[in-house]
C-alpha cells in the first residue's frame, strides 16, 4: 500500500510518499508560495536528481495537482498513475476535544474540524484546503486525519484546566490541549523501543525542542501533561514565542504601548522568544555561534531558554514522582550537543549523568547520551511525523482501529 502524507499550510503544502511495505519514502517535496504569482515546487525522489520549477498556482487544488503531476511523471516521478496512491494522511494541528485519536475523513469528521477553526485560526482552515484539494482531485481515496492534539487528549483535568471561571471551559472550551502530540507520541516509541522495554513501564520526558518547542511527562504510555496549551504559545521559551509568562503583562503593556489585541499577539508570537532576547536570530545555531564569540545577549538567550527546560523536567519529574527516561528530538533536540550539555549539568540530583563524548556523536539514529552509571537514560531521538501519519492513515484504511 501506498500513502501520501501532507502537510497543508495557507501557503505551502509539504508531501512525502510511503511504501508501507516497508516504510520507505518514495518521494518528499513541497510546494511554496500558493497564491502567490510565482510558487515554487520542489521535488526530490531519492535516487533521481531533484526537481525544482517556478509556476502559477493560485490555490489548494492546483497544488495538489502538482504534486500529482510530479509523482507520476515519466521521468522524475515515483508511481505509473495516481491509481497506484491507495490513501492520504493529512496533519491537522488542533483536534479540540473530539479527536482522541486519527480519523478517516468523512462529512461529519470535517464538520467538526471546521468547529475547530476558532482554536487554530491560522492552521485548521488551511489543513481544510488541503483535504478539499484531494478530495477534488483523487474523489475516490481515502483520507485519514492526524492530529498534534490527539496524544494529549489521556491528560487529567488536574493538568488540562486552567484555574479560570469555568464557565469559560464550558462555553468557550478554554483548557489546556498541547501539541507536537504526534512527534511525541513517535519519540516515546521509538525510544521504549531501543530500551527494550514496554512503554507503560518508563516514565519519560519527552522535550521537542525545535522552532516550537514542548515537553511532555509520558506516565503509563500517556501523555500526563504537556508545556504548550490551549495554544502553542504557553510553556517553553522558544525560536520567536515567549512560552510562559504572567498574563498580567498582556493588558499592562496594551495599555502602555498602545498596542492592539492582534498587535500584542503579534508580540508573543513573532517577535519575542530567543529572537527577542539575543537580538540576533531565533535560530539556535547563529545563537551559539554568536555565544562564541563573546554576545553577551545571546549568551542570556541560551541560558534562559535551557534554565526553562530545566524547570519543566523538574516540574515533570515531580508531577510523575520520577523519571526514567528524558530524551531530546527536534531541530534543536537533534542537532545542538550544546544545549544538551547545558539542560542536562544542571539536573544530576535526579540521577542524570551526561556522558560529553557519547554526547558529541552527530547520528541519525536513536542513541543514549548518559553514561552507564546514570540512574535516568537520556536519549536522542529523531522525529518523524511524517512517518506516524502514514502508519495510522495506513492502519486505519486496512481497518485496523486507531
Ligand atoms: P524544527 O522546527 O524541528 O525543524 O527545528 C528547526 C530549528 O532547529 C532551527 O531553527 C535551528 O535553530 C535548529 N537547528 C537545526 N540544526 C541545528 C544544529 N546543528 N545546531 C543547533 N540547532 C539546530
């Protein structure tokens, strides 16, 4: 069987083809800059040289066409027809409450996704686009949808309410949902899965540490709570968002700044986070280059940034009475030995021995970092999203309930 995965944004639309076989990636691409007068689309079959081509494509639809085009194309495509595609996973970022798990997209699934569309204003509606665009194009497929919300929905309400009237829960279904559900999900596998153990028996804490960066406390197999919230602003400090801070700030400098309420939004969002801090850049890497060569300002960046893991891995050693495993994915989980070092020195009261050489060891695949003696396993574990997607669109086509 052969699932294309999609990610849908308002102006891009990434793609990856599996062999379910033996889930292996036929071809990943992208298309770029829909709506706009000259989109870009990238096209890269492993095997076969990359294709990169500038045209019109004014919205959804004619993207998904695209896509089509290139997986069947006589030379660089993957496929002989679009026949051949037996399904379409798509990542949809806000569930609410009623996705616990993926589902297969039907007219009432899509109804409640659009219910969802004041939760996830920028995100939903586009993932929308792109499940209309396929259907448009390929009527006869099945579509499954798979959500970032979905692992998080086994969270208690002492982790998902605010302390806020309620009425504002009951009405407006203001709580607590979390995200990067599916990369956690993935990592907290894949890392029970090296261990040898069964993943109802570790306590994990699992950091997604990328442009958006998340923990979550793994207890039982599930998700027991997570930093992000009702959106994907609270929690951690990261790439360009704030992460925690006291609501009280947010009228307080309306109110001084003169600041609208998208302008304020704005802020948090886009202009605060490391970028906000350092001055520099919100990318980890121009951080601690620039940390190396003596900025002061990026150096306070990275030691709040890491000072903030630190005090969600405490918080969530505490909330499940230990931990016996931390790991790290992401861009930055993945990829910054640096940051590592820095969140893992300053907990070895919960038993965490980092070992710097295994530390420093740059592979793709899943590796331990602590060192033998280390009462917590702490692991590296790369992402991939992409590749749960497929696996849940492609049990749940085959029957097999999510
Ligand atoms: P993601 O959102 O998971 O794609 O992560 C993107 C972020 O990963 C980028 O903004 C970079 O800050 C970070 N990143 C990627 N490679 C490295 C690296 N070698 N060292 C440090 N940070 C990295």
């Amino acid at each position: 069987m052969k699932v294309l995965v999609i990610n849908a944004g308002s102006s891009s639309l990434k793609y990856q083809l599996y062999n379910m076989e033996n889930e292996t990636v036929l071809a990943s691409g992208r298309v770029e800059r829909i709506g706009m007068d000259s989109s870009i689309v990238t096209h890269e079959p492993p095997g076969k040289p990359d294709v990169t081509q500038v045209s019109e494509i004014l919205d959804h639809i004619t993207a998904v066409k695209k896509v089509i085009d290139m997986l069947t194309h006589p030379e660089h495509g993957v496929v002989a027809s679009m026949e051949e595609i037996d399904a379409v996973g798509h990542r949809i970022v806000h569930g609410g409450e009623v996705f616990k798990n993926s589902a297969l997209v039907t007219a009432d699934v899509k109804q409640e996704i659009r219910k969802l569309f004041d939760l996830a204003p920028l995100h939903n509606p586009a993932h929308m686009m792109g499940i209309n665009a396929v259907e448009t194009n390929m009527p006869n497929v099945p579509q499954v949808v798979v959500f970032d919300t979905a692992f998080h929905q086994t969270m208690p309400n002492t982790s998902y309410l605010y302390p806020i009237p309620k009425v504002l829960y009951r009405r407006h279904k203001v709580r607590r949902y979390g995200f990067h559900g599916t990369s956690h999900l993935y990592v907290s596998q894949q890392a029970a899965k090296y261990l040898g153990k069964p993943l109802e028996s570790l306590k994990m804490i699992s950091c997604h540490i990328g442009n958006g960066a998340s923990a979550t406390a793994i207890l039982d197999g599930k998700s027991f709570d997570t930093s992000m919230g009702m959106t994907p602003l609270e929690g951690l400090m990261m790439g360009t968002r704030s992460g925690d801070l006291d609501p009280a700030i947010v009228p307080y400098v309306m109110n001084k700044e003169d600041l609208t309420l998208s302008e304020v939004n704005s802020m948090l969002n886009k202009h605060s986070g490391m970028l906000a801090i350092s001055g520099i850049s919100s990318d980890m890497r121009e951080i601690v280059e620039a940390m190396g060569e003596g900025d002061a300002n990026a150096k306070l960046a990275f030691d709040m940034y890491t000072y903030r893991v630190r005090k969600y891995i405490g918080a969530y050693a505490a909330a499940m009475n230990g931990v016996d495993v931390i790991l790290f994915t992401a861009g930055v989980g993945e990829n910054s030995n640096v940051l590592r070092k820095a969140v893992c020195e300053g907990i070895s009261f919960l038993g965490v021995e980092l070992d710097e050489e295994r530390n420093n060891i740059r592979s793709k695949e899943v590796r331990e970092i602590s060192t033998d003696a280390s009462r917590v396993k702490v692991l590296v574990v790369p992402t991939n999203e992409e590749l749960l997607i497929a696996r849940d669109t492609y049990a749940i086509v085959k029957g097999e309930s999510k």
